[in-house]
C-alpha cells in the first residue's frame, strides 16, 4: 500500500490532518494503513532540510530544476542515481511507536499532533552522510533517550551520527 501523500497536498489544514491522523488509531485501523497515514504528515517542501553537499550535487545536476521545483521536483529514482538519499527526518516506523505509545496512554490527541507537525519534515543528503547514520545505528531510528528529552531537535539524530550543524543549507533561500 503507498504511503498517503494528500494529507499534506490536498489543502487540508494542519487541524483536519490531526483529525485523521487521530481517527485512524481510534478506529483501530491496521498497523500499516496507520504507518502511512503517520507517513503522510511529512509532505511539506517547506520544511525540507537538505545538506550543503547534496544541494551542490543537485545543483551541477539540473540548476533549475532544484530552484524551479525544489527538492519535491525530484524522482527517488534520479536522487538515487546522483547517491542522494531523501529521508524522513525523524524515522517514520520510530514516530509511529512513539505515536502508538502515547494513544495506549490514552495521550495522544488532536493538539499533541498539531504540536509534532512542525517536526516533522523531510531530509535530503548524500549517501556518504547517511553511511554515518548507518553505522552510528541511527538510520531508522532517534537516538536513545531523544523521545524524553526536553528540545526534541529533529536535527538531534544527524549530530549524534556526527553530522554538525554546519552540514545543512538554509533551504528557505533557495525557494
């Protein structure tokens, strides 16, 4: 089953893909179907982080292209064959447990998924800077104890796999 990508496009407001999002654990919907609607919250472009090094890979690529059609304007298949990886930012199957964690306690509601919604965007770097989520077992998962903590950077995973801050470009100047 695809993900649900019109949560986000159709021109729903951020309170109505609450409501969904919020109905479909309710409704007791399968696990799947309830990871892809969780999935779906991602599709914003203006939230898109992109590294400095996957930016200038798209850029020698297609320059127009990238200031034309942003990073959404690009197929997986073509980021793959530039060894660009375009990620959910806080791992999907990571929010969902945390998700589902939070409705068994009967905690999860419409305000607490309008409050996740700004956190939750896409990444686009280069194989070589997701190699280090790889090893530092950060690919798929938020770093130990980040689900407790205070700031919840979703930035947080990219500087426990030793990606500084520095890597990323301000993605807002280029749109």
């Amino acid at each position: 089953m695809p993900y649900d990508q019109t949560l986000r496009t159709t021109g729903k407001t951020d309170k109505q893909v609450a409501k969904i999002t919020l109905s479909k654990f309710e409704v007791g919907d399968t696990k799947l179907s309830t990871k892809f609607t969780v999935g779906g919250l991602y599709i914003l472009k203006k939230f898109t982080c992109v590294s400095k090094k996957a930016l200038a890979v798209l850029k020698k690529e297609n320059p127009k292209a990238v200031l034309a059609d942003g990073i959404d304007g690009w197929k997986m298949k073509s980021l793959k064959k530039l060894k660009i990886t375009r990620e959910h930012v806080i791992p999907v199957d990571d929010l969902y447990l945390h998700f589902k964690k939070l409705f068994d306690e009967k905690k999860l509601n419409e305000k607490t998924l309008l409050n996740w919604l700004p956190k939750l965007f896409i990444g686009v770097i280069t194989e070589e800077e997701n190699k280090k989520l790889v090893a530092a077992g950060l690919n798929k998962k938020m770093p130990e104890g980040w689900w407790e903590s205070d700031s919840l950077d979703p930035l947080d995973r990219y500087r426990a796999a030793g990606l500084d801050d520095d890597i990323w470009v301000d993605w807002s100047k280029n749109e």
